[in-house]
C-alpha cells in the first residue's frame, strides 16, 4: 500500500510523516498498530527515509503488506512451535521424575511460550527496522530545506 504524507522531522535514517487519516484506508492499512493517532484526523508513523526527505517534504511512502503478513506468521509459528515443545518435553520429563503429567505438561508449555516469546521479541527487535518498516519510495513536493 502506498499513501502520502509531510515530513514532520527526521532523525538518523528515519522520517516522522504526518498522514492524513481517512478511516477506511486505516483500516485495511498493516501498519496501523504502527500509526500514532488512529482516532484523529492525522497521524504520525516513523518511516526509513532512504531519498533523505526533509522537514516540510511531501513524500510518498510504501507500506511493505507482504513482509508484515509473512513476520505475523513466523511470529506465531515461532510461539507455537516452542509451546508444543515445552508441552512434549514436560510431558516426558513427567514420567522419568514420576510428576503429575498435568503439572509437568502445563508448566513445559509455559516456559515454551515465555522461551519462544523471548527468542521472538529478540529476534524482530533486530529485523524490524530492516524488513517492517515503511519506505519513503518519492519526494512528491520538496520543502524549503531543498532551496
């Protein structure tokens, strides 16, 4: 999905972009948990600014759909797959130590969960600003930073 929006401020290799809000494009939009200000008229979302737009920048930028749905299903593929383990490996530990299998099947899956939670949040906070976040893809109307 591609939308527009003003360059608010920039910081490093990122862009705050104000974006005018028409609620039926925000809904349908992935990257609206990203979006400050999905109540109001306009919001703010943090985008890579590569084209190096400037304050006062009105820029086109590109919401990658594709890489938001494929990290959703690794996210949960992810917690799943620990679960099940955690659930399998208490459940064998139950019956060399002689514990309840219900307790022991029930806590392997929570420290499965809380494992694969923690591997999963390390690993996005890496990726995340390298695959998730928006693209400023044009400089539609440059600012008076540009001369």
């Amino acid at each position: 999905m591609k939308d527009k929006g003003l360059v608010i401020s920039t910081k490093k290799d990122l862009a705050d972009v104000e974006v005018q809000c028409s609620m039926n494009a925000c809904q349908e939009c992935s990257a609206k948990v990203l979006c400050i200000g999905r109540k109001q008229d306009k919001g703010h979302i943090s985008v890579k600014n590569p084209m190096d737009a400037c304050p006062g920048d009105q820029v086109l930028f590109q919401v990658p759909e594709d890489k938001y749905s494929r990290a959703l299903i690794y996210l949960f593929g992810i917690l799943l797959s620990c679960s099940l383990l955690g659930l399998g490996l208490g459940s064998l530990i139950s019956k060399l130590a002689g514990i309840s299998s219900t307790a022991a099947g029930a806590s392997g899956l929570f420290f499965g969960l809380i494992l694969g939670g923690t591997g999963a949040y390390f690993l996005f906070r890496r990726h995340n600003k390298k695959y998730l976040y928006p693209v400023i893809v044009d400089i539609i109307k440059k600012g008076d930073c540009h001369g």
